[in-house]
C-alpha cells in the first residue's frame, strides 16, 4: 500500500466527524468563550474548517511562516455562520483529500519546515508534518470545540465512541 492510500482512510473518519460537530456550533453564539483566554466560539469553529487547507499547503510547498516579518500575514478570524464554515470546510477536505490522493510516497519523505518571524520551530517530514498539524492539531481543536458544544448545552455527537447526548 501506498502512504496515500494508508491516509485517506483515516483522514476521511477524521473529516466526516469533524464535519458533525462543525454542524452543531449554533448562529449566533459566535462571541461566546468558556474563558477570558479562550478563542471565541467563532473564532475556534474557523480554525477547525480551516486546518484542513493545510495539507494542500503542505504538499505544494516546503515550508511556512505564519508570522512573517516583511511579509502577508494569514487571514484573521471573523464570525461567520455555521453554512459559511461548513462550505469552507467541505472545500478545504475535498482539496486536502485530493493533495493527499495525488501524492506519491516521495512527497511525503520531504523535509517541511514551520517557521515563525524567520525562525525556524520544527521541520519534519511531510508525512510527520500533516499528522501531527493537521490531523493531530484538527482533532484537539474538534475536541475543544466539543467541550463548547456542551457548556451552551449543544448536544454533542459521537466522536470515537457515544456521547452523552448520542450514541447510547
């Protein structure tokens, strides 16, 4: 099997039930946060549709910098509606899924490197590299999400396993 072929599979499970509890984050309740510290609730919403358009990135080219001295910073987070997210999620999978799809293992054997302001914070293997921050990081921030689901008493759905609210 291919690295590809060995990734989709659980990229797709990681997509569909990211996919479920996007749907579940209520319109208007965008400002809402468990904490001074936390992102807002439509602030973190984005971010979990749109980690997956990193691996798009990732597998065109060979690093980033998400804090550039001289250069386009990335986009800000707005509040959007939940139909809004889940259109940039489904477009952001659906190019995740084909980069992914197209690769051959040689691209995944490819040094890539994050920086911040010109400093380099990690370089890795492509292959280590969407593990851990696209599909570990997009996992934690589902998860995150999950809890603010609960706390303005949104059911949860199922993620590996039942919920309180589904899956019994």
């Amino acid at each position: 099997m291919t690295i590809a072929e060995l990734l989709l599979p659980e990229l797709d499970q990681e997509l569909a039930t990211t996919r479920r509890v996007l749907e579940r984050v209520p319109d208007g309740r965008g400002e809402w946060k468990p904490h001074p510290k936390s992102f807002p609730m439509a602030h973190l919403a984005q971010l979990v549709a749109r980690l997956p358009s990193w691996t798009t990135m990732m597998m065109s080219r060979t690093e980033i910098d998400i804090a550039p001295v001289d250069g386009p910073k990335f986009p800000g987070y707005t509040i959007e509606t939940t139909a809004t997210l889940l259109a940039e999620f489904d477009r952001n999978a659906a190019a995740a899924r084909e980069a992914i799809a197209n690769a051959a293992d040689d691209d995944f054997q490819v040094p890539w490197t994050l920086k911040r302001g010109g400093a380099v914070l990690q370089t890795q293997s492509r292959y280590q590299m969407l593990r851990s921050v696209v599909l570990n990081h997009l996992v934690h921030h589902r998860a995150q999400l999950g809890v603010y689901l609960r706390l303005v008493d949104v059911p949860v759905p199922e993620m590996y396993g039942p919920t309180a609210d589904e899956g019994k």
